[in-house]
C-alpha cells in the first residue's frame, strides 16, 4: 500500500490546501469586506473600467479616453484605475444638470 494514500491531502508534499472562503484575518488585512451585511454600513464600492461601462452603457474604450482626458472622476491605483460608484453617479448627475440648466434663447 502507498504509504502517502493514508494521508489526508493537506499534509502531501507538493499539495496546497485550498479553501471555499479565504481565511476571514488575512481578508480583513487586504480592506476587503467578508460578508454582504459589512458591504451596507456606508463602504462606497469601487468599480473597474468594465464596470464603469456596464453602468453607463458604454464601452470600456471610452471608460478609458475619458480617465486619460480626465475628465471622469477616477481613483489611480499604482498602474491601475478604479472608479468609486457615487463620484461616477455625482458626475453623471452634474452632466445632466449642466444639459438642462442652459435653456437655448
């Protein structure tokens, strides 16, 4: 018999255990949330440009013509860009207050 088949897996040379949850300390350490009910207490997501584009209905090109025009409120991360949803949703509302605020004479 293989003396390694009466091991459990998590003590085999070479075999990493892997979980369903990450472990809840090294979570927290990261600033990500680990349960939903966390997520309500007024945490502000941030989105990705893919996001960014759901929301807005449009593609993640122009996503990212507009944060190099800076001209949408985005959050640089080192070589990455985020997008926090209520700035996204203030600018959009700005936009169309400026649209309608002007009558044409």
């Amino acid at each position: 018999m293989n003396p390694l088949a009466t091991l459990p897996t998590s003590r085999l040379p070479g075999v990493r255990r892997l979980s369903a949850a990450p472990r809840r300390g090294a979570h927290r350490r990261l600033g990500v949330l680990a349960s939903p009910a966390e997520r309500d207490v007024g945490v502000d997501p941030l989105l990705t440009a893919g996001e960014v584009a759901a929301l807005l209905q449009v593609t993640k090109a122009w996503v990212y013509a507009e944060t190099r025009a800076r001209r949408i409120p985005h959050v640089p991360l080192g070589r990455y860009v985020r997008y926090r949803r209520s700035a996204v949703l203030r600018w959009i509302s700005a936009l169309e207050q400026d649209s309608v605020g002007h009558p044409r004479r």
